[in-house]
C-alpha cells in the first residue's frame, strides 16, 4: 500500500516538474545561445586631430564577428593599446568598468553609422557639401569616437589650429569638431542594451476601451517593430507605436471585449553599444564598444484581455414611505371600576411564612362573599409532570418484564 502511495506521489511531482519547466520555458525571452567572439582589425582610415592640446594621429577600428567583416567599432580605452587579430569576448557594461557607457550609448545611437548621417549633419550644424559618401562617413565615424572618449576617458577635442602642423585640412576637421560638439552638449543617459528581447509583463487587463499596460521593452539597441492583432498600441498619450527601443513602454486598446496580440521584432541579437573584452585579461588591451548590429532576429510577444463594462446589480430593498406611521402595538383598556388581575406568583411551602403573602391567581368576589373556587397554574404545572415521570416509569418497568420473559 505505502509502495503504491509512493509511487503515486512520485508520478504527480514528475508532472508537476515537467508543467513547471513548459510554463518556464514558454515564459523564457528570445535570447541569444551564447557571447559572441569577435577579431579587431584596422578600419582602414586616419585623420590628424587636437587630442587634449596636444597633435595626435587617430586611426578607426572595426571587428569580424557572427561570420561579418568589418563592423564598426569603437575605443572606449583611451590609454591601452588595441590588440589587433586576437579574441575578443562579448561582456557586460559592469565587467568592462567603464564609466558613463549610458551616455556612450546615446552618442551610438545618434551617431554613426546608427543616426542618420543627413540628420546628424543639419542637429550638428555640419555641412557635406562636396564630399563622397566614404569621406562622410569616416569624418562621422571619428566625430563620434572622440564624442566616445569625452565620457570614457575625459579626452577633448580642440579646435582645428593653423599653429599646429599635420592636422586634417580644416574643412574635414570642421565636420569632425562639430559633429563631437552636439554629440557631447547632448548626450543623457540610456540603458544597456541586451543579447535578449523580452517584454514585461506578458499579460494585462483592462475594460474594453481603456489602456492595459504600460508594456516595458528590454532588448539590443536599434528600432524594434511592434505589430499588434485584436487591438492597437499607443504611447501614455494615446498615440500610435510602431516601433519601440531598448527602454520603451506602450499600452494595448481594444475597442470591444477580448484579446489583442502584441509581437515585437529586433533586428540584431548583437547589437551596438555591446562591449568587447580582451580574452583572459580584460585589462590587458582595449576595451572595445561595438558600433553596428549583427546577428539574428529576435522575437518576443505579449496580450491584453479586455473585459465589458460590468453594470452593477441593485441590491433588493423595501422602501418605507417617510409619512408612514408605526403600527401601534396591542393594548387592552381596562375599566377604572374594575379590578386589575393579578400577575402569576410563586407558591411559598406549608409552614414557611413570607414577607408579604403572594397575590392568588383567582379574583376575590366584590362583594367580600367567598373566593371563587379553582386549580392554581403552580397545581397544574406540577401535576402535568408527576403524570409524565409515572409513565416513563411505568414503560421501563414493561420492558425489563419482556425481557425477563424472554430470557
């Protein structure tokens, strides 16, 4: 018996392991198996800049990673040399022990190559004009790495200087100055971006026609697509949401009772603002800030369950009019000539004299002849009950005969 209770017992905690590790895993975010290696290389181009007062040539970097050559990376270790063609690991913001990353992260963002390069130009005040697309970029690239250094490594740009021999021609240098100079007087803090997309909370409940939510994304960086089925997303404003961020809230509307769908899609598991550490010794070489986005999609999901608008059911009541009078309680009117009864006394024993003789339950004649004669409530009582105990005395001794008999 205990073997079989044991058993039992054994099968139900099985199960419940097993429905455990389905709720976890469908619950699980979208993330990526495993930290992404990656191989620094030279990216190939070289300007001349004031760094801290002083003439420095700068060179751009890049890295190989997720099977793409060439993806935009970017120092944040101003002092430590790179090292080119060795591993890299992907780390964490708190690993790396770089300060202000969360507001390198908005300069990646507005920055190259993730901001659009027309509007980073007009925000910076820096016009192209006459310049191919290549040399654009590569002037933005470096507006942006020295922007970078400002929050890691406290570095300045100066001012281009005809005093000081070597620098890149004015006009270059001028588009580099300025694109730092807006990304650096802007720059507030964001959060870091993940290797997961996830969504939180998964589930909401709101009265068809209000907001459920808010909905708070944490994924890469970049624009993540929200698509919604059943209902529609909007911002604490009421505006529409397509896309969202790393960081982003939303609510779901649904304009009759049931569920609306929310899907989101990101662009890149790796995204930019994801650090690199030198394999074995993160301080050995330079700590690197990814710049691109590579890697697959992510996809994470959530609902909203919109409920009618419940009528509240009146409770059931009698009204009683504020004119209506109480119901007068019964009485007898007693004439003044007659003579009031008496209430019930309580008999006192034979010989036992009392303070004040009990009142009789029988009226005295008015004309003083004798009482009128009759039993006395007490007599009754008494009476009733001697007759109840002799029959239940009776019907025992009865029964003990029968059983005699029959013995």
């Amino acid at each position: 018996m205990f073997g079989k209770r044991g058993r039992r017992l054994a099968q139900a905690a099985l199960a419940a392991v097993a429905g455990s590790a389905l709720l976890l895993g469908s619950a699980m975010p979208a993330a990526a198996d495993e930290k992404t290696t990656g191989i620094p290389t030279s990216g190939g181009d070289r300007v001349t800049l004031v760094i801290n007062g002083k003439r420095m040539p700068v060179s751009s970097l890049a890295i190989n990673l997720e099977g793409q050559r060439g993806v935009p990376v970017y120092c944040i270790d101003f002092h430590t040399p790179v090292a080119t063609g060795q591993p890299y690991d992907e780390g964490t913001w708190s690993e790396s022990e770089v300060k202000n990353l969360n507001k390198v992260q908005w300069v990646l963002t507005k920055g190259y190559p993730n901001g659009d390069a027309a509007k980073l130009l007009d925000a910076a005040g820096a016009s192209a004009n006459g310049l191919d697309t290549r040399t654009r970029d590569k002037l933005l690239y470096f507006g942006t790495q020295t922007a970078v250094w400002h929050f890691s490594d406290s570095v300045n740009l100066g001012d281009w200087s005809r005093d000081i021999r070597g620098l890149t021609e004015q006009r270059q240098y001028d588009v580099v100055k300025k694109v730092y100079d807006y990304l650096t007087k802007n720059a507030v803090g964001v959060p870091e971006p993940k290797g997961e997309l996830s969504v939180d909370p998964a589930n909401a409940t709101a009265i068809a026609g209000e907001k459920a939510g808010p909905f708070t994304v944490k994924g890469p960086a970049g624009e993540i697509k929200v698509t919604v089925t059943g209902g529609a997303a909007v911002d604490a404003n009421g505006n529409p949401v397509s896309v969202t961020t790393n960081g982003g809230q939303f609510w779901l509307t649904g304009t009759e009772a049931g569920k609306a769908a929310v899907s989101l899609t990101a662009e890149g598991a790796v995204s930019f603002g994801r650090v690199f550490l030198f394999r074995g010794n993160k301080d050995k070489h330079q700590k690197l800030i990814l710049g691109g986005t590579v890697g697959e999609k992510l996809n994470a999901g959530a609902e909203a369950t919109f409920t009618s608008v419940q009528q509240p059911t009146p409770s059931a009541s009698v009204s009683t009019p504020a004119e209506e009078q109480p119901s007068p309680s019964a009485s007898v009117s007693t004439p003044a000539e007659e003579e009031p009864t008496p209430s019930a006394s309580v008999s006192t024993p034979a010989g036992e004299e009392s303070e004040s003789p009990a009142p009789s339950t029988t009226p005295v004649a008015s004309n003083g002849d004798l009482p009128l004669t009759g039993s006395s409530t007490a007599v009754v009582i008494g009476g009733g009950v001697l007759l109840l105990v002799a029959g239940a005395v009776a019907l025992v001794m009865v029964r003990r005969r029968r059983v005699t008999f029959s013995s």
